[in-house]
C-alpha cells in the first residue's frame, strides 16, 4: 500500500533499506515518529516481503483506535489516497480536529529524555546522552527534539536517526542550510536535501550543497549552473571541491567571461 506520505524517513522504509529488526519493531507499534510517518510506515509494511513483519503491521492498524484514528485522517495533510484506503475499512475521517503529532500507537515502553524536559543542559551533556540511547529512542528525539540534539543527530551513523531528523516537523529552513554545509554529514543526509525541491528553492541551501566537497558530483554538477558568477569563480579555485565539480565550474567561469 503506497500512502502517499513523501518524507525521507517514509522513503527508507519505502525503499527496503531498514534492517529486519526495525521494521518489526515498527510493525509492532515500536516506532513512533510523529503521527503521519508512523501510520505511513505501517501501511508500507503491509506490503513487507517478510510475511511476520506483514503480518505484524496488519494487526497494529487493525488494533489503532478508532477516534483518535478517524480525527488524524481529518485533517489537512493527509494524503486522500490514505484516507480512502481506511474509509474502505469503516474509518471515516472526522473533519475539524485539531492538529496532533502525537503517535497513534507507542508500544516502546523506554522514553526517551529531551532537554525539552531537562532544561537546558551543556553541549556535552547532551551528545553524552544521546549516545546512550537505542535508535528507537533517537529517532523520536530527532522528530520531537531541540536544534541542538537535531545537530548531533544528523550526524549519526545509522541513517534512519539522519533521516528521522530530515522528516521533523521542527526542522527549520536555517537548520538545512547550516547541514547543506556541514561536510562531517553522511552523503545520503546531502542527496535527501538535494532532492528536495522545496528546500533547493533556497539559494543559500543550493550554494552550501554546490560548494560541499562532501556532496556527491552529480548533486553538485547539477546545481552549479544555478549559482552565481561570484560563487562559481569561488568553486573553481577550490581545492576541496571533487576534481569534476571544480573543472566544471572553471568552464563556467570561462563560458561567462567569453559572453563580456
């Protein structure tokens, strides 16, 4: 079942790329981002090659509740192909309720602990207690937690905590300009931001990319054109930058100057 939902966290599990283990647990109601990638994860997973974790799924959208289930599928941003999928099965959405991002289900029994709720503790603190949590727990703290923690998980080696940090409904425009720079990123976290077309509407987010020696070639060839004359005679001196970006950009420059 496609529901329609298009996030990155959505997307690695769309794309088969999350372990075993964790498509269980998120088939058990174990995995609770924000309301609307849960229930899109577990409408994919009724479709999982894996008949346990199918079957798993099945059982924890049939055990949803039926009120808070039919106020979610009332409001705006659910997809309609989700919402007639459960009114072919007798939930009917209930329009007017007020925004919840809330799981609809959380069978994870360990909560994580925010500095949402622990004040505002030192850098230090934070990363040393991020560290020690499992991925279950990063990942609701990356889609309900603060810039800093979303900062240190961004660069977590599991790519399902990176992506959960690109699916917050938090996550500010500010924020993915700053990771569109940050060259201690995972290649993927820079592919998701570079497909992305609402955030590549950003100048400042497309010349962070571009000008990122972590980003790969063809993200960064592709955006090369949308720079300025200034930015790409910067690029093309750059010796950070992959060899192909740089040569492209000298011809650029080259190409410019012919013009004038």
């Amino acid at each position: 079942m496609d529901p329609g939902v298009r996030s990155p966290l959505v997307d690695f599990f769309r794309r088969g790329e999350v372990a075993r283990d964790v498509r269980l647990l998120a088939a058990r109601g174990a995995f609770a981002p924000r309301a609307l990638e849960q229930l899109a994860i577990l409408l994919v997973l009724l479709d999982d090659a894996d008949h346990e974790i199918a079957t798993a799924a099945r059982a924890t959208v049939d055990a949803l509740p039926q009120e808070p289930l039919a106020a979610f599928l009332g409001r705006t941003d659910v997809p309609g192909d989700m919402r007639n999928w459960f009114a072919t099965r007798g939930v009917v959405a209930v329009p007017g309720a007020p925004a919840d991002d809330a799981p609809l289900v959380d069978t994870d029994t360990e909560a994580p602990e925010s500095s949402v709720d622990a004040g505002t503790p030192d850098k230090a603190g934070t990363l040393a207690r991020l560290v020690g949590m499992t991925v279950m727990q990063k990942v609701k703290v990356a889609m309900r937690g603060t810039r800093e923690e979303r900062a240190i998980l961004i660069r977590d080696p599991n790519r399902l905590v990176a992506a959960a940090v690109l699916s917050s409904p938090k996550l500010t425009e500010n924020e993915v300009e700053g990771i569109a720079r940050m060259a201690n990123v995972s290649e993927e976290v820079l592919r998701v931001i570079g497909a992305n077309r609402a955030w590549i509407k950003s100048y400042s987010i497309v010349a962070g990319l571009a000008r990122n020696p972590k980003t790969p070639v063809a993200i960064s060839l592709h955006l090369l054109n949308r720079l300025t004359d200034r930015d790409a005679k910067m690029m093309a001196t750059d010796r950070n930058i992959p060899e192909p970006v740089r040569l492209a950009a000298r011809r650029r420059v080259a190409e410019s100057a012919s013009k004038h």
